[in-house]
C-alpha cells in the first residue's frame, strides 16, 4: 500500500510477533485467497499468522486457497500446543468426548 517500503518487517528480532493487521489484511489482498481461506487466517493467533506471512507470497500456488489454509495446517502442526481435529485448535474433539 501507501505505506512506504514495509520490506525491513521480516528482521528477525520480531521474526515471531504477531503480524499488523495492516500486514495481515494486504497479505490477504495481495494473494487473492477467497474468504474462508481469509478468516481462517484471521482466527489464527499471532504466532501461526506470522509463520504463514513469513513463508512469503502464494503467487506460485496454483492455488491460493489451498496454498493458505495448508501453510494455516503446517503452522499449526509445527507449534508447541496439540492439534485438535476440530476447526479451532483447542476446541474438544467428538473421540475425547465418547470416553
């Protein structure tokens, strides 16, 4: 955007902050992602935003979409907390609640 050159934003010592919104919304934008590949990025918390943002552009993908909602997986399969199977990661999952 208008902004001035934001190209310095990927200096390491902030390497794991949570992305601007600013960044969060022209990432969005610049990669043409439908709108649930979109919200499931802005439901992510920072720290997953920031994984996928810092994988750079999806200019390449033959899909976009796709391309971002399986970067959201490999972000949240690499974190520390347990994948729940549900939608939101620390949602319960239906096999723990049959026990």
């Amino acid at each position: 955007g208008a902004k001035g050159h934001q190209v310095q934003r990927w200096r390491k010592g902030i390497a794991m902050a949570a992305p601007t919104e600013d960044e969060l919304e022209d990432f969005i934008k610049d990669n043409n992602v439908d709108s649930r590949a979109a919200s499931d990025l802005r439901e992510c918390n920072g720290e997953v935003q920031r994984k996928v943002i810092a994988r750079g552009d999806l200019s390449s993908a033959r899909n976009p979409s796709a391309a971002l909602l399986a970067r959201i997986r490999d972000a949240r399969n690499s974190g520390s907390a347990p994948v729940s199977r549900g939608h939101h990661a620390g949602g319960s999952t239906p096999e723990l609640e049959e026990f």
